[in-house]
C-alpha cells in the first residue's frame, strides 16, 4: 500500500488508517489522511471476507465483520 506521501506504508500505519476510518467520518480531516486505494478496499470489503494488503514491512489480513467495522490482523 502506498500513502499520499508516495512512499510504502508500514503495517502499523495501515493499522492507525484502519482506525481512523472505523471512528470518523467521511468528512473529517482525519478521515482524508487515509489513501484513496485503502478507502476503496475496505469500502468494497463484505462482511465476513478477508483480504490482504501489503505494506512496507509485510503483508497484513484485513476482515470485516458482522458490525460492519474493520478488524487488522
């Protein structure tokens, strides 16, 4: 996953823009932090499917759940 920087991001930075896009809004300023590409896969993840994405430092499991939040394993 590349970040708006333009640079590889790290799993942990792909756990703190899961975060924010569970807790804020679309319109937060918070929330246009979070690349396009990653508001993309989640938006399209279904409930009960995992994916993965690959960062920097490795691969990382993503899962929506029944509560429709994301959980990063």
């Amino acid at each position: 996953m590349i970040g708006n920087d333009g640079k590889p991001m790290t799993r942990e930075m792909v756990r703190a823009a899961i975060a924010v896009y569970n807790e804020q809004s679309r319109g937060s300023g918070a929330f246009s932090t979070i690349p396009r590409a990653l508001v993309t896969i989640l938006d399209q993840l279904a409930v009960g499917k995992t994916t993965y994405v690959k960062g920097a430092d490795g691969q990382m499991q993503i899962t929506r759940r029944k509560d429709k939040t994301i959980a990063a394993g």
